[in-house]
C-alpha cells in the first residue's frame, strides 16, 4: 500500500512510547501559551510589536498552515498545549494513570453533537472578528484564554478531550486538512483489534489512557479526528498501532458522507476567499467594515460572510453536483463531492498564508527580542527594519499553490465521481471558478 | 503519589508560574509613560515629577501611531515616538515650576491636545527673576472684539516698493518695537495716511510703506524661525499656505462640538474653521501684541490651543513675524 512504518524505527517507537519527550513539548508549548496571553494582555497594544500577535497569527499560523497541516496532518494537535491543565485536572495526574478514580463528571458528551457542526460554528464566529484578532493584542489574549480555560471547563464535565474533538476552531480544520497530509497512525493488523480483549487503546489500562479523542484505532480509515497524542501507541500490549509515511491524501480516496464535515470544506474555502478580499485587497470600506465590530457596516459584513458560506457557495456547488435528484440522494452526492474541494481549500489557505507570512515575517525578530515592547533588546534584533520577504518568488508560489490546488482537486472530483458515478466536470468547473476568483484576489 | 509525577508536576507548575511571574515583574517595573492620540486618552500618565538639576529619565512609546515628545518653554530637542517601540529621553531643569510636554506630530484632529506636565520642585536658582507679563495684557487688549481692517490694499503690499518710497520719508519712529508690537498694520497705514507729505502718495503705496516697515522690524532669522515653528505647529489647521486650510480643518469643523468638547466636559465651545492668514482684512487689522494674545491664550471658544505653556516669548515674536509674512512681501 506505499507506506513506510516510522515506529519500526526503534528511535521513534521510543520517542512515542515514552512520555517524556512529548510533555516536555506540551509544557514548553504552555509556557509560550502563557506567554502569549500575558503578552497581549500588559505589553504594547500595537500588533506588529507584540509577541501575542507576531508569534500567534504569523509564527504559529506559518508553521502551521505551511509545514504541520500538509506534511504532519494533526502533528500539532499531538503538542497543542491547550488540553494539558484540563487533561491534568481530568485524570489526576499528569504521567501514567493514578490507581484512584478521578472525582470528576466525566459525562459523555451529548450525541446530537458528536460531529463537528460546533468546530464549523467556532472558526466561524473568529472568523467574523478575525480583523480584530489579528491586529488587536488584548483580543487575542482573551481567545488564547478563553479556549484554555473552556477546555479546562470541559475538561471537568465530560470525558476526553472534548473541547479539542468538538470545539476547537484550529482542531476542527485541521482535521478536515489532515486527511491530505502523508503522515497516519492506523493499526497493523485488524485482527488482533478483534481479539484485543479490554480494548485498553480506547478504555486505557495502567500504561495509558484511553483514546483522548474519543477513537477506536481499530476503526480509523482517516485522520480526521486522531489527534495523534500516542496514547494507543502506549496503551495496545500487541504492538499493534504504526505511525505511517504514506502518499499524500489517500484518505480522500474515501469520500465524505456527513454534512457537517462538507460544511467545513465550505467554510475554510469560503474563509481562505474572503479573507484574501478583506486582509489583503485594496478595499479600504471592507476592511473599515470587517474591523469596526459592532457597527451597522460590520453587521452588513457579517450577513455577507454568512451568506456566501452558507447559501451561496453550498447552493452553487449542489446545483453544480445534482441538481435533478432527490434531496436524500443530493445530500450524500453533495457530501461526498465537497471532499474535492479539500485540497483546493488548503492550498488556498497556503497561498493566502505565503502573503502576509512572507510580508510580515521580519517582525518575528523585533518581536523576539522584545516581546512585550518595553524596550529589551534580548537578542539584538529588536531594531530589525521591516522588510517583506521573497517578493519575487510570492507571486509565482502562490499561482503555484493555487493551479496546483486545482489540479489537486480536479484528479479527487475524478476519483469521487467514479466511486459516486457522477460527473466530475460540473465539480472541476467550480473549483476552476473559485480558484480564478482567488487568483484575481492574491495577484 | 509516585516520585517521578511529583517531580513532573513540579517542573510543570514551575515553568507555567515563570511564564507568568517574569513578564509581569518585569513589566511592572518598567515605567512608561504611553502616548495615544487625545481620543484615546493622550499621554498616560500625564504628569511627572522631577527636582531642579536632576536628570528625569523617561521611557516613552506610542500605542497608535507616530507621535513627539516635546517640552515647552525650554531647549530640549523634540524626539519621536514610535508606535510599539521605545524612545528614551533625559531631561534636566534648571529652574522650578510646571512645564507642558506635547505632541510635535500631527497625529489626529485633537492633536494638539496631547498634553501633560513636568512638576518641577526644589530651590530656586535665581529668587529675583520675575515674570513678564505679555504686551497685550499690559495694553489691556481685549482679544476676541473684532479688528478687522476697514482699507485693505489692492495687491499685495511689497517691502521692495516701500523701501524705495521710504527713501524720501523717514520711517524710524515706526521700527522701533515699541510702535511695531503695538499697532496694526491698518493703523500704521492710518498714521502714514494721514501725514501731508505722503499726501500724494496712493493707499497702495503707503501699503507698501507699511510692508516695509514691518520687514525692518522684523529679521531674516527671525522669520526662519517663525517659518519653522508655524510648520510644526501650526500649519496642520491653518494650512501651509496660511488659507485656514490645513489637513485638519475640515475634520475639525467636521467633528463640531464633539471634538471640541472632548476634554472640555460641559464646556459649551464651538469649533471654528481656523483663522485665515491670508485674509488681509483679519492680519492688517490685528496688531502683534493682539496676535501674541490670542497665540498665548488660546482660541477660547474655538479649536485654537493655548501656546503660552509651550512657546517662549522670543518663539511667539518669531511667530508674529512669519504670520505677517502671507499679507506682506518680504525681501531683505
């Protein structure tokens, strides 16, 4: 099947098996989190000087959408530091399983929202302030804060990691993006899984917890909601769990069924979309608009976002894939055939990125070596002038990301459509289109 | 409790209490004095406190845009205050009292309001100074009556064509500053008009008289000076052209009452388009000592800031010369 097993490698089964390298990940990661939230909250409110924004919005998000999302898939949620507290509080300890029992709820999480509707929700309302969040220090301490603590909160209630399966703005498209990344961590051999008795990998035994996301390995076909945290890489006494290299986006071989996971294609494409008009267009009225939150042309750009994601990019795209069929059998072609629109959407995000990355880039030093804009010089970089990076090579990379996005997409439509038996052109058309209007937005 | 989670959970809450501990100790002791644009609140804090011959270390930065950093009434070199970084500045006084810094950037319509106070104590370096007092209280001006002048000169009235007219007519008794500061040019006009022997001489030409009076009572470094200070100052309302059109005047009248009354509470002002230098009825009617009032105090009424904290008497009379300058043509 093409795939390399990286935990053959006795180095990174170690690596894995062992919790000490991944935590002191995660609490360096806590302590930069911290950091973060401290930053936007006493030092200097002016964005481009400020840790909280520089090391958040253009540090983070580069590595992020650049490198983690298309090569490592989650590889960030396996060292977000934002369930560490509440995981702590959860399971009453922070290495291996105590022998008593947590005191705490540990409800399930209610069923009618065990799907990703809520994550859709969330990066939708940052979304809407994002102008605001990006430039505004104190805002972003106060989202920083306020996932920490609502996963702390949850944390207490439910089991798992619940924020992080069904909340996370971040969690939720990096998980629809992960599919097309060529790192997995699947099962060797399905039947041991079936003769597992205990099932220690999701109800956890002394050498671990049980899945923290809320995962039986035995049945993972895709990425999508593995968050990578290596607990079943610990807990399965067969050995049976592999982290694989595999090809790129062999998960989108399998299409989609489910609605909510459609949606967010829309909404991260939709996303990608506008913010390339309001971020990096000429339209001073957009971005006065999308900035002043609160006031009637904010309230206008809220209605215009919302509808474009919701109605009229969706309802283009149904008419796009069936627009003769009933409405059950539309619902599964058009889950289905939003999965082409999977890689359109990341490299959309990759080319929006490589713009203000690559423009704002030379902040990272001056914020490095003051962070908090009192003046330090730590590294004696603060005096950094600013300077875009790479504008001749910007241009070319993003036409690059974004025909090859298509070309991307294009050979999934052609996949999905002849697993589904549709056609893929009137999928390849609205890709095409999509892909030309972000074209005449970056370039 | 296992040892090694002890010892996990140890290193965990120490470097999570670091991550907060450093930064804030660190940032409590730094003093800075922020500045914003006067909407938002201005210099924060506002006021400082120094002793005579001390040195007072200030830590500025802006939070906004591009601000200065200027103290009035002394020789200190205005500095820039840039959004997210730090300017430091050291400042020594010699004598004791309350000095006004400000803004030397144009940074908004209420510019001109960013404005706090240095409070200087200790002893006094020499007891026997007194305070002048300014012309127009000694004259007992009244600033806000109206002065318009009733004649006004067809063109603009020429230095270089008085000078030659002043060859025949002894103009010494009008230089001396005593006669300048005190009169408007419209008056000199109507002392020159009303002499026998410049009896055939037409209004233009005793205009032009009058130009020149007024450029041998000023000098080319005085004007260079005013130019500079009108330029920093003044021109972001009046306009570089001295038209009353500067790049705040229509947000000003714009922004009416709501901007004036900002930090003024109840105060019942009501913005006014600045004044227009160029309108030779409004200049050939104010006589210096006028001009120097209404520079000193302040608009009352109006969006015109007071300059008595800012500017010393010299910086006000170099001032005056250069507002003369749209009416007249200068040429030395």
């Amino acid at each position: 099947m093409n795939r390399i097993e990286l935990t053959r490698l006795p180095a990174i089964q170690l690596g894995l098996q062992s919790r000490y390298p991944q935590l002191a990940v995660f609490v360096l990661m806590l302590a930069g989190y911290i950091f973060a939230i401290l930053a936007g909250l006493i030092g200097t409110p002016v964005g481009n000087q400020n840790f909280s924004i520089v090391f958040v919005w253009i540090a983070w998000w580069a590595v992020l959408i650049l490198f983690a999302v298309p090569l490592l898939g989650r590889g960030w949620c396996a060292v977000c530091p934002i369930p560490l507290p509440g995981e702590w509080l959860q399971r009453g300890a922070v290495l291996n399983p105590p022998d008593k029992k947590s005191k705490w709820s540990n409800l399930r999480w209610p069923k009618a929202l065990r799907n990703i509707w809520l994550q859709n929700l969330s990066f939708l309302l940052l979304a809407l302030f994002s102008s605001l969040l990006l430039t505004t220090p104190n805002v972003t301490a106060v989202v920083l804060a306020g996932m920490l603590f609502s996963a702390i909160g949850l944390s207490l209630v439910f089991e798992r990691r619940t924020f992080c399966r069904y909340l996370c703005p971040v969690g939720g498209f990096i998980g629809l993006y992960s599919q097309a990344a060529p790192i997995e961590l699947r099962i060797k051999d399905k039947q041991i899984c079936i003769t597992c008795e205990g099932k220690p990998c999701y109800n956890g035994s002394a050498n671990g917890y049980g899945c923290p996301w809320d995962v039986y390995p035995a049945g993972l076909t895709k990425n999508t909601y593995c968050g990578l945290c290596m607990e079943c890489v610990r807990t399965c006494p067969h050995d049976n769990i592999a982290v694989n290299l595999r090809p790129f986006a062999m998960d989108l071989a399998r299409p989609s069924a489910k609605l909510d996971e459609a949606f967010k294609a829309f909404v991260m494409l939709g996303s990608a979309m506008i913010y390339a008009a309001v971020l990096l267009g000429p339209w001073g009225r957009l971005k006065d608009a999308a900035y002043h939150v609160g006031t009637r042309a904010w309230l206008v750009y809220v209605l215009v976002f919302i509808a474009i994601i919701f109605i009229v990019m969706p309802a283009v795209f149904a008419l796009c894939v069936s627009p003769f069929e009933n409405l059950s059998s539309l619902k599964k072609r058009f889950a289905a055939a939003s999965t082409s629109l999977i890689p359109l959407g990341l490299m959309f995000w990759v080319a929006f990125s490589l713009s203000f990355v690559l423009t704002n880039a030379t902040y990272v030093l001056t914020s490095i070596s003051d962070p908090l804009g009192l003046g330090w010089n730590l590294f004696g970089t603060a005096n950094t002038t600013w300077q875009p990076l790479l504008t001749s090579v910007l241009a070319p990379a993003q036409t690059l990301a974004l025909v090859g996005g298509l070309i991307w997409s294009a050979r999934t439509a052609q996949d999905v459509s002849r697993r589904r038996s549709m056609s893929s052109i009137p999928v390849i058309a609205f890709c095409l289109a999509t892909t030309l209007i972000m074209l005449w937005l970056l370039l | 409790m296992k040892r090694s989670e002890l010892i996990t959970r140890s290193i965990i809450v120490i470097v999570a209490a670091t991550a907060v501990a450093v930064p804030v100790w660190v940032w409590s002791r730094t003093p800075l004095i922020h500045a914003r644009i006067a909407e938002n609140g201005g210099w924060s804090p506002d006021v400082a406190r120094a002793r005579v011959g001390e040195p007072l270390h200030l830590h500025l930065t802006s939070d906004d845009v591009t601000h200065g950093f200027a103290v009035g009434q002394t020789d200190v070199q205005s500095v820039d205050v840039f959004p997210g970084k730090i300017t430091d500045i050291t400042l020594v006084f010699d004598k004791p009292g309350t000095y006004t810094f400000y803004c030397t950037r144009w940074c908004g319509i209420n510019h001109w309001r960013m404005r706090g106070t240095i409070e200087v104590s200790g002893a006094v370096s020499d007891p026997l100074t007194s305070v002048e007092r300014p012309l127009y209280v000694t004259l007992g001006l009244n600033l806000d009556a109206p002065h318009d002048s009733p004649s006004i000169p067809g063109v603009r009235a020429s230095a270089q064509r008085g000078r030659q007219l002043a060859a025949d007519f002894p103009i010494s008794q009008f230089t001396n500053p005593g006669f300048y500061r005190a009169h408007s040019p419209y008056q000199a006009w109507q002392i020159l008009r009303a002499n026998d022997s410049l009896s055939k001489n037409s209004d233009q030409q005793i205009w032009d008289m009058v130009a020149f009076i007024w450029q041998s009572s000023s000098t080319t470094a005085q004007i260079t000076a005013g130019r500079q200070l009108y330029f920093q100052n003044c021109a972001a309302c009046h306009g570089e052209t001295g038209a009353a059109n500067g790049v705040f005047a229509d947000e000003l009248a714009a922004a009416g009452k709501a901007s004036a009354q900002m930090t003024n509470g109840a105060q019942n002002m009501a913005v006014q388009r600045p004044a227009d230098f160029t309108d030779p009825q409004r200049m050939l009617g104010a006589s210096p000592a006028l001009l120097q009032g209404k520079i000193l105090r302040g608009g009352m009424g109006t969006g015109m800031p007071s300059w008595g904290p800012i500017f010393s008497q010299e910086q006000v009379w170099d001032l005056i010369v250069y507002l003369y300058s749209f009416q007249f043509e200068y040429q030395w």
